[in-house]
C-alpha cells in the first residue's frame, strides 16, 4: 500500500509548434514517497525548497521523466552530503513552462490537502529554476520507493533527534544510548561506557524529561539534547540503537 502508484493528476496543453502537437503529462508518486514533503517541512520549515533535480528521456516512446522534490544535507560516513529528496515524478510528452507550474501547483495543493502544509510552498521560487533536460540516453539508477537507508543518513543528528523528541514524545522509548560511568578494576577507577535503554519519560517543571535504565539497574534522567547526543554515541559506535 505504501508503495503503490498513485496518480496526482494528468493534464495536456496544446502547443503553438504544430509538430509538437499536444503535450500530455500525468504526475504519479507513492505514499511513501509523498510524505517526504512532511519530514521536508518539518527539518526546512518556512525555508522550504521545492525544485527538480533534473530530467531524462526514457528509452522507449522517448517522454522525459520530471523530479520533483527538495535538497537536504545528510551524515554519511563521517561528512554532509547534499542528497535530492524526491516527492512525486512527472511523465511528460513535451517539456514545457507551463507543464512545470502546474506539477509545481499540484504538489502545493495536495501537500496543502492532505498534511495542512499551507503555505509551505513558494511557487514562484519553485518556477524560477526549471531546469533543462538532459542529454537522451539511459537514466541514472533511480531509488524505489520501497528501498530503505542502509545506514539511516542523518536521522540520528542531534539537531533532528532534539526536535524529533520534542514533537513525538514517545518516539525514543525502547531506543539504546551510551554512557561513560566509572568502574573499580582492580583498586583502581576506570572509566566505562555502558548500554542503556529509555524506558520512560515525563514533564517535570515545564522541562521533558527521559528515564533511561541501565544493565546494573540504574536509573538515569536526561532531557532532550542530552538524550539526542547519547543516542547519537550509540549510533556511532554501530550500536543498534531502535531494535529491541
């Protein structure tokens, strides 16, 4: 289901080349794919970008494929890396301005529809960098939808986990983190990192607090940067932080 095609809209323009002919075009995308706009909107804010990546004309029947998405920055291997975020993709038989503000405008709409995202969109700064197609030839290798982050590129970011954990409480629950508690070796006082899990969480003086037990029984409160940034330890040290 989340992965099934779904159909936006299709429309046609008559074009002034008499060649040409008329233009159809038809915008399909996936929910999974869809709800991008919403984690887009939600790390961009009122900065969100909506643009394309780019087109390429397909092999058979010659129609170019439309991106239609945004750009974020990722953490993949140790450095940021702008990725494109696509939300819906655009058949088109013939390239045009107007073929581009109404896949621009339907986008707005639906987005608006269906997860309250009015006003999150500039169509005129979506308009003013249409780009053009590519050199015909095979496509770049396209993720589908059903296709997953290997390595979850940014979700563990400190900044997102901070809002992630602020706007879904609950969220964290169960998750692994990392902490540094001093151990007795021998006579001697060491420092350790052990394994915890969050197991609870409250509103304590107007301020979310998190408990989170470790493996000798210890409770220990954090609030969320502190949980942000111990849950990010763990991921870097390829801790499994989500499974149970």
């Amino acid at each position: 289901m989340m992965d099934d095609m779904i159909v936006l809209d299709a429309f046609s323009f008559g074009s002034v080349d008499t060649e040409s002919g008329t233009s159809f075009n038809v915008l399909v995308t996936s929910r999974r794919v869809f709800r991008n706009i919403v984690t887009c909107a939600r790390d961009q804010g009122q900065q969100l970008v909506c643009s394309t990546d780019g087109t390429y004309k397909l092999h058979f029947g010659g129609w170019p494929v439309v991106d239609c998405g945004s750009s974020a920055v990722f953490w993949d291997r140790n450095s940021y890396v702008h990725r494109f975020v696509p939300w819906l993709s655009m058949f088109v038989r013939i390239e045009s301005t107007d073929a581009y503000r109404r896949m621009f405008g339907v986008t707005k709409a639906r987005a608006a529809l269906l997860f309250g995202l009015e006003g999150f969109l500039d169509l005129n700064a979506s308009m003013a960098s249409v780009p053009v197609r590519r050199a015909p030839g095979r496509p770049p290798n396209r993720r589908p939808a059903l296709a997953t982050e290997s390595r979850e590129e940014g979700y563990f970011n400190v900044d997102r986990l901070v809002r992630l954990f602020l706007q879904r409480l609950g969220q964290p629950l169960k998750w692994k983190v990392i902490a540094d508690m001093d151990v007795e070796v021998e006579g001697d006082i060491e420092s350790s990192m052990f394994i915890g899990q969050v197991v609870g969480f409250r509103l304590s003086d107007g301020v979310y607090i998190w408990s989170v037990r470790f493996t000798d029984g210890d409770l220990c409160d954090y609030e969320a940067e502190q949980l942000a940034r111990a849950v990010n330890r763990a991921h870097e040290i390829d801790v499994s932080v989500t499974s149970e």
